[in-house]
C-alpha cells in the first residue's frame, strides 16, 4: 500500500510537471511567421513588422525590377504616348516605383516647359509628342555621369541619373533623340 501511495504522489507530480511545462513552452513567438507584406518572407523569432503587416520584419532585398512601361498624359495623333522604364541596378519595390512616377514627372516638367513664345512651345510639345509615340526607354542608373544622355547610335534610349530625377531638363535631349544625335550636358 505503501508503493501504491508513493506511486500516486509521483503521479500527480508528473501530471502538474506537464501541465506546467506545456505552459511554459508557448511556442507561437517562436515559431518562424509568414510575412504579410508584399515579399512574404518567413522571419526569425523576435523579429517585428517595420513595413505594415503582422508579426514580421518585411525588408526587402534590392533586386533589378521588370521594364514598366508608364502612360504620359499627352498623346500623338489620339494615341496616348507611354515610356518605357528600366534598369540593371537593384532597387526596392518602394525605390522602383517611386523612380517610375519621377521620370514621368521630369518628362512632363519639360513637355509644359514655357519656352517664351506660342509657336516655341508647341513645337516642344510637339517633339515630345512625336519621341514618345514610339518605345523610348528610359534607362535609369544611379551611377551614371550625366544627369541625362542620349548615347550615339542609341536613339530609342535615353540614359537618367536616379539622383537628378527631380530636376533634370529633358528638352536638349528630347531633341537630340528627334534628330538622332548624341547628347550630354
């Protein structure tokens, strides 16, 4: 009877040991989770969320992003002109698309650029009208030397600084594109 008692005693012990322990081993902050965010990246335990998803820290690799081709609003001839984007440097999908929006800004800042005289301005817009009927592509480089450039026997590209984006004039090297020449400042 004495065995049976101590058995008991033991028992209940064991039966609270693993009570207490599944208690104590709440594995859900643990556990790898899948991001929410756009990239769904299984993070490590402890990380947090630094982009707007749950139980994640969603930083994204730079990586080179797809050609994105971006409308204008202008058109020639009723056809609305667009503008290819692209690059061989790595970027963010936030850096991308940001950079998307800039190189349409700057071809619009020179497409309305006020020249000083009517027949002036629309023959500007009217070169940039008749350039981006086609599929120009920008080309954007965050290690290029010039702020623009239109490369010699490259005539359906045009070469942009990403840190000049802002404030780069376009209108020299829309018409060296127009008259198929070389061009940088």
């Amino acid at each position: 009877m004495k065995n049976w008692k101590l058995f008991m005693v033991l028992a209940i012990i064991a039966i609270f040991g693993i009570i207490i322990g599944f208690m104590a081993c709440d594995n859900s902050k643990n556990d790898p989770v899948l991001c929410k965010c756009e990239n769904k990246e299984h993070l490590e335990a402890g990380q947090s969320c630094n982009c707007g998803g749950e139980d994640c820290n969603c930083s994204e690799e730079p990586k080179i992003k797809p050609d994105t081709t971006m409308p204008l609003a202008f058109n020639y001839n009723g056809t609305l002109c667009k503008v290819i984007i692209k690059s061989e440097n790595k970027f963010t999908s936030n850096e991308w698309s940001t950079f998307c929006v800039k190189v349409v800004d700057a071809i619009m800042r020179g497409y309305n650029k006020d020249m000083g005289a009517q027949n002036i301005n629309d023959a500007n817009k009217s070169f940039f009208e008749f350039i981006f009927k086609d599929d120009i592509k920008v080309i954007l480089s965050s290690t290029a030397i010039y702020s623009c450039e239109v490369k010699e026997n490259d005539y359906s590209n045009l070469y942009l600084k990403t840190s000049t984006l802002d404030t780069v004039d376009l209108q020299p090297a829309i018409w060296a594109l127009f008259d198929e020449e070389a061009y940088h400042p």
